[in-house]
C-alpha cells in the first residue's frame, strides 16, 4: 500500500482549482522531501501535471458529487495509507470522504457544519471577506506550519499543445500569430450575464475599428450563444465547445486579452498572464476575482445590490440586472482600446 504525508483535495470547479495553484506550488516546493498526493477532477490534470513531485490521483468527472461519489472515492483513498489530509474544498461531503476513508489528521476550513468531521479547522469571521487564493494559503500554512512564498498562478504550454492548438486555430481560419482577442459570450450563472446583444454589439465595434479577429470561447452549452454574436462575421470564430482546457489556455495565451465575466476562462487567462477586462457584477472581486496585475474590472460599484453573489437576480422590475444593464459597449470598448493601443 503506497504511503502519503500529505493528501490534498483540489477544487472541483476551474476558477477555483487555478486559484489554489500557487499556494499549492509554493507548499510542494518547501516540502519536496515528502511524499505528497493530488486528489483532482481528471479535466485539471492539465492544470497541475508540472507542479512537482507529487502523484495525481484523478478523480472522473460522473465520481465528484453525490452519493455514488461519496462511496467511489471513499474506496479510492482506502488504497493509501494517508496521514494528513487538506481539503480545498467546501463541502461536507468532502470532508466526510477523508473521515469514512479512515484519514489520521484531517485539515480544512469549518464551513458547511464540517467541524466534527475535521481534527484540524480554521474559521474565519462571516464578515471577514478573503480572496480565495489567501484561503487556501492561509490552510496549507496551518499543514506545513510554515510560511509560503505565493506568487500569481502560471501554467506551462507545452511545445506539443501549442503545435496543437496552432492546428485548430488554422482549421478556424486564425493564424495564431495574427492579432486577436478571446471573449467568453457567456457565464454559466444568469446573474453573470452582460447578454449576447451587448457582445454582438461590442464585437462589431471591433471589427470596424480594429484589423483583428475574436474566438469565442466556452463550453458547449454555451455555443448557442456565440453564434449569437458570430453571425456570419468571418473575423470572428466560435470555439465553444470544441476546446479542452489544454487547448483553451494555449488559445488565451496568445490572446491580446480576454473579455467576459469572473469565470474559469478568466481565471484561466490569468493563468497565462494576458490583460483581462472583467465584467463584475454578482461576484465579489475581493473574493474570486483573478490573480492578476493586468486586469481591468469594470463594475458599478454604486449599485446597493452589488456583490451579491446569488446565481440568479434577486430584483425584478427595472432593477432586474442592472449591474450588468449598466455596462455600456462603449466603456468596455474604450478599456480593450487602451489595452490594444498601448
């Protein structure tokens, strides 16, 4: 039975896992002498395959929620001897994984009525509102019991991905050594949604203005939507769907910038340290916004109702999405234009 000091469970939604990157890079590094394990959805292998000595035990995309989940990786950890457990993740369920797996020391935050499942738990204040990346710091600090030097997330494009990606770009009609920007048309909670008509309207500015091109990108879901804004504009190629992860941060990294809301893709972007312009609206940048000194958040900081962080408006009436309505073309249009002109 293989052993492990150290058992962390990475977040299992994208922005999230990116966010958790560097404090989990700076924590392999000061422990290098240890043997350290990733428990991970099996889509952020790619994320995290060159952090350093470290096994990555990947976790299916049908095994990470539910009842049937509970019980798989429940029998996953029961093959490893285990000593100390990090959960980065929120969930009771995940806690009571490593607690049913018979884990000895078991670390996490003690949200979600989790204390009793957990031997070791920080707790922060309800009014004390942390980035993210400063949470999962803060946590595996109380791990190793010791300070970790945290610099901003950063993935490798292999010289494969980029031959790769190079190949389905060209298929697309875009040289990836032509200028062009990466917008996401649309964010996967409602509350997050600037409108297709606004992108459309955005993205012929662009055109008329700029000697570019614009991939759109996101899932599959969302390539309704991008066709949306696509239309018949040959200059601009909808890629929802049609990209891994792999793939899409090797599309962002040779971006001039992204554009959309606080999502994965834009965590992803940072990632591969291009400018963003960030539509913030129902979620709270001192919280998930981005790891990044090249980005810009355009948010109507006025609004009584802004933050929320509710998937869905609360509002109704001419309030219904206004932190979103009040977003003009025009202001994200003169942000991408101080960006590509300087």
């Amino acid at each position: 039975m293989e052993s492990f000091k150290y058992l962390i469970r990475i977040p299992n939604h994208l922005g999230d896992a990116i966010m958790a990157l560097p404090a989990i890079k700076a924590f392999v590094k000061l422990n290098s002498n240890k043997k350290i394990a990733l428990l991970l959805p099996e889509w952020a292998e790619s994320i995290y395959y060159d952090i350093g000595d470290t096994t990555i035990i990947p976790l299916p995309s049908n095994r990470l929620h539910g009842i049937a989940a509970i019980l798989f990786q429940i029998r996953v950890l029961r093959n490893y001897k285990i000593e100390n457990g990090v959960l980065l993740t929120p969930s009771f369920s995940s806690a009571l994984v490593m607690f049913l797996a018979g884990i000895k020391n078991r670390y996490g935050y003690s949200s979600d009525g989790r204390k009793l499942l957990l031997n070791n738990y920080l707790t922060l204040p309800k009014e004390n509102i942390i980035h993210r990346g400063e949470k999962y710091k803060l946590l595996l600090e109380k791990v190793g019991e010791k300070s970790l030097e945290v610099l901003s997330p950063n993935m490798t494009i292999s010289d494969s991905q980029e031959i790769n990606t190079a190949e389905l770009l060209n298929k697309y009609g875009i040289d990836k050594t032509q200028k062009y920007l990466v917008i996401a048309p649309q964010a996967i909670a409602e509350s997050r949604r600037w409108g297709t008509d606004n992108y459309s309207a955005l993205a012929s500015k662009l055109m008329k203005n700029y000697d570019l091109k614009i991939a759109l990108v996101g899932t599959s879901d969302q390539y309704g939507a991008g066709q949306k804004i696509a239309l018949n504009e040959k200059r601009i190629v909808n890629l929802c769907g049609k990209t891994e992860i792999k793939q899409a941060a090797s599309i962002l990294s040779g971006a001039l910038l992204f554009i959309g809301n606080d999502s994965g893709l834009a965590h992803l972007a940072s990632a591969v340290n291009i400018p963003l312009i960030i539509l913030s609206g129902a979620d709270n940048p001192e919280e998930t916004s981005p790891i990044s000194d090249k980005k810009t958040v355009i948010i109507k900081n006025s609004l009584d109702c802004i933050s929320c962080v509710k998937n869905r408006c609360p509002n109704g009436g001419d309030n219904f999405m206004q932190c979103m309505k009040e977003i003009s073309v025009d202001e994200v249009f003169e942000a991408i234009s101080r960006i590509i002109s300087h």
